[in-house]
C-alpha cells in the first residue's frame, strides 16, 4: 500500500511537506517553512516537526523539491541535521537549497533532476518531474509511481499560455500519463477562491511598460526577491528605456546573482549598478527593483523610504510600483507604507489601483478544473491551502466529474491509503508546528512567547533587594526600575517599591532566609501598588541579592 501524509501546507498557506511511504520506504516532497503569526514575538519562521520519521530514522531515503521557494524548501536545515539524505530538485531550486544549507553550515547531497527524466528512488518509487509554470524558474510538478499506484503532485501551478520564460505547464505530458490510469492527484488550492483563469505574466509586463514610458523620475519596483521571471522582464524593459538597475535587498540580490551563475537569468552587460552609483544618475535613468512589497521592517524599501541618512531615498515625483498582493493579515502594515510614500510625494502604483502591476503564481478555479479533467485521477485531494482553499477546490473536482466519494479533505497528520481499492484514511500521525529562530536548533516554547507577548502588553518592573547572606536581615532595597511603562506607571515606580518593602517586612526573619518566597512577596507588592493605580499588572522580574 501507498501511504501519503502530509505533515503540513493542509489548513495554512505554507509549510509544505508531505510523505510517501511504500513499505519501508519514505520520501519527502517538499520541505518548507511558514512565517510567523503577529503575536509569536521573536520567532523568525516556524518549521514542520518531524517527530513522525524518528520512529524508523532509516526508512526516509530522499527529499525530492518541487521549486525553490521557502514555503517548500526552507525547513532543510532542521530536517538534514538528523537526516542527510540526498535531495533531488531542478538547478535553481538545488541552487537556493544549497544555500539555505550552507547558511546554516551544512552541506547536502544534491542531485539534479528536470522535466522528462524519470528517476529511482529505493526498490518502490519512480519519480518522473513535470514541468510546470510558476511565480520562480525551475518550478515542476511530480509524477510518482509506486507499485500500489501513481500519484500526481502538481507542485505550485498555473496556466499561462504567454510565460516570460516560455515555459508552459505541460499538460500533453500528464495527458499522456493519464491514459496509463492515475490513482490519486494531489493539487495545489490556492486559488480555489478566485474564479476565471489567472492572468498572465504578460499583463504585468504590458503595464510596467505603459507606467514607465513616461515616468520623468526614478523608478522603484517592490516585489518578492524570488519572482525573478518579473525581474527578468524589468531589466529587458530598463535596457529599451535607457535605465539602468539597481538591486536593493540581500534575497534579492542573491537569488539574482544565483540563477544568472546557472543561466537562468539574462542580465545585460553594463546594466547594473549599485545604490550609491545609481544615487549619482540622473533620475530619469534609475530604476531600482527592491524587497519590501509586504512593508518588512528591514527589507530593501523600507531603507529606501526611511527618513535615516543613507545613499538612496525616494523622493516627490518618484515612481514607486508595489508589485506583489498583500499577505492575509498584512494589510495595515501595507497601508501605512503606502501612506508614507504619498507623504513623501512619490507616486504609487499598487494593485489597488493599478491591477495589472501583479499577477498571482497560482491557478485559479477554471485552471485547477482543467488540470482534473487533463490527469482524470480515480481520486482526489486537495494540498497548499488553508481549509476554506481546500474545501472549495474539491467542489471544483465535484464539478469536474470527481465522484465525491473519490475525494476528501485532509488535514496536517492525516494517514491515507491508495491500494487496488481505492483511497482510504487509515488514522493519524504525530504533526505539528516548531517556532524557531532562524540560527536556533531548539524551538521557541509556549511559555517563553507568553512572558514576551505579556512584557510587549505591560511592560516591566525590575525589584532589586539586598539581603544577608545565611540569614534575612535586609541590607538594601527594594528599590524598583521599569521598562516599557507609560509616564504615569513610570512616575509610581518608587511607590511600588515601597509596596515591595509592605509586604517583605510581613515575612520573618526566617522566613526571609528563602530566595524564593522573598522573591513572592516583592511580586505581590508591586503588582498590589499597580493594580490599585492603573488597573495594570506589569511583568516584574525580582531579583535577590545575597552578601
């Protein structure tokens, strides 16, 4: 029996890992990351935990990638310290893995694959990729034979019949695959919410030519550092008006710098430059493509509209072009960007109101109908999407002719089955979500998010108490500091270290002799003086001292 069990990417938009089990024998698709909600305070990503493949360490024999964006491969570094199995990918996905690997100073066997070459992995499976057209060069989609049964994972997809890159989903290929009989599809349902086709990556090309015909000043482009077929079609647009390009943002700059080392890029000679030479130009000849399009605190277009010192700052008449839709939950910090740029004087140009400036990477309803009725498979579930994206996909597979008891809607840790019978759920694996710092090896915990969400609500209040050593005869203190309290809460401070010394001078002695319960009691008499104040009830840290 075939086993597949994703371990995340089904009910969020991201962490995308799945696993394939025939015998005992494992494959990972994909291995990917998911960006942190707003209330986990200092966690950088969060990473899929992998608990479920320590039960038989040898039975995983390979990660196989379908593209190389971070919600698919980001996690490696995690999974390859306890597993340094080889991982299979195109080679600009293999080029960005080696990075993520080598960042974290690890290196990896990475063998390259592509469109057309079927390979083996292990005594059960076949592995032939597919290509398919993305928002990232290299992307494909899997063909997965095993002997209980194929399985089609589309990886991300769309249709665009005009990609800058030429390179079109191949539908004739799973077509042709389709007639040897396909049990299970698994498809991306990112879009299943949005009907119609998606446009095509030429609509953003004709309209940044349009904007930027007449644009009398600099341009800036902000976009996703990995949507490298649009920086393609910028710096072919810059070179036929006579601009030339600067890159702002390091993941940008390096994931240019990495697909033009494997040709994957076209950069013209001469054209770039960098922000301080750009700075010297006359306006009408800049162009800057830069990070930044979700208002990240330190990307590319927040240095280029901070009010700081620095070689490059947009000014009135500037041109700045926000090519990219805004996260779910992003919308305000997108906002006040925008409301920035407007006080500055620079014209903008965001899907709000110029819609042609972003096109999604992913297929939208008629597209993901039309790769069911190209793959016919005996079953169908829907993958890449929170749970309202899967459950209106599968109404598109019901809508194609995908029987409903041949299709189901599973979730993170779901165990299915695919024999001559057909698809079945066969129980639950252990799955879950493991917030991380990007340099950290152990996860982020519960409890030390809540002490940092309840010290970002209340601030803090350090009470300091000098007591004698072996005994508890009060030598200094308390005396009490804060952080992050308001000017009324600061101006209490010293009352709350007198509520401190009310409450030590109700212990003995003896009892004053214990760190602990000295501790306590500081912790209630500064909360006591805030709670009757302000209604508060900051995070005190109490520190004893003994001499």
């Amino acid at each position: 029996m075939l086993k597949v069990i994703p371990l995340g990417g089904l009910g969020e938009v991201g962490l995308n890992t799945m696993v394939l089990e025939h015998g005992r024998e494992r494959v990972l698709v994909d291995c990917g990351i998911l960006f942190p909600r707003a209330d986990q305070l200092g966690v950088d990503i969060v990473v899929p935990d992998f608990r479920m493949l320590h039960e038989d360490p040898e039975s995983l024999k390979a990660v196989v990638l379908t593209h190389a964006h971070e919600d698919h491969l980001g996690a490696l570094p995690w999974l390859i310290r306890e597993y340094p199995v080889p991982i299979y990918g195109t080679p600009f996905t293999l080029a960005l893995a080696r990075h993520r690997l080598e960042e974290a100073g690890l290196k990896g066997d990475l063998r390259s694959i592509g469109p057309g070459s079927a390979f083996d992995i292990g005594e059960h499976f076949v592995i032939e990729p597919v290509n398919v057209t993305h928002s990232v060069p290299d992307a494909v989609g899997l063909v997965v034979t095993t002997p209980s049964g194929t399985v089609v994972h589309s990886g991300d997809f769309k249709l665009d019949q005009s990609p800058i890159d030429g390179r079109l989903t191949d539908l004739g290929r799973l077509g042709e695959l389709a007639e040897r009989g396909i049990d299970l599809l698994l498809s991306d349902s990112t879009n299943s919410e949005v009907e119609g086709w998606t446009p095509s990556e030429t609509l953003v090309k004709e309209t940044f030519e349009r904007l930027f015909t007449n644009a009398p000043n600099r341009i800036v482009v902000a976009q996703f550092g990995s949507q490298l077929h649009r920086v393609q079609h910028l710096l072919w647009l810059a070179q036929k008006l006579g601009r030339r390009v600067a890159l702002s943002g390091r993941s940008l700059q390096r994931n240019v710098e990495l697909a033009r080392g494997i040709g994957k890029l076209q950069v013209p000679d001469g054209l770039l430059t960098s922000l301080e030479d750009a700075a010297r130009l006359p306006k009408e000849q800049v162009l800057i493509i830069s990070t930044g399009a979700q208002a990240e605190v330190r990307s590319g277009l927040s240095w280029l509209v901070s009010d700081e010192p620095g070689p490059m700052r947009l000014e009135a008449g500037d041109l700045c072009v926000i090519s990219a839709r805004a996260i779910p939950g992003n919308e305000p910090n997108i906002g006040l960007l925008l409301n920035k740029l407007y006080a500055k004087g620079v014209k903008v140009a965001y899907p709000g109101n110029e819609p042609g400036v972003h096109v999604s990477g992913h297929a939208s309803r008629q597209e993901q109908r039309r790769l069911i009725e190209t793959v016919r498979p005996k079953s169908f579930v829907p993958i890449h999407g929170e749970l309202k994206h899967l459950h209106r996909h599968r109404q598109v597979a019901t809508d194609a002719g995908i029987d409903e008891g041949r299709s189901l809607v599973a979730t993170n840790g779901d165990v299915l089955g695919i024999d001559m019978h057909g698809l079945h759920t066969l129980g639950r694996a252990p799955v879950g979500q493991l917030p991380m710092r990007r340099e950290g090896l152990a996860p982020v915990s519960e409890a030390a998010m809540q002490e940092r969400r309840w010290l970002a609500e209340t601030g803090v209040v350090i009470a300091v108490v000098v007591v004698q050593q072996g005994g508890g005869k009060i030598l200094h203190g308390p005396s009490t500091s804060g952080q992050g309290l308001s000017g009324e809460e600061q101006s209490a401070i010293q009352l709350a270290a007198e509520g401190a010394q009310l409450e030590l001078r109700e212990l003995s002695e003896a009892v004053r002799g214990d760190d602990e319960r000295v501790r306590e009691a500081m912790t209630r008499g500064v909360r006591r003086v805030f709670k009757q104040l302000f209604g508060s009830r900051p995070f005190v840290h109490a520190v004893v001292v003994r001499v």
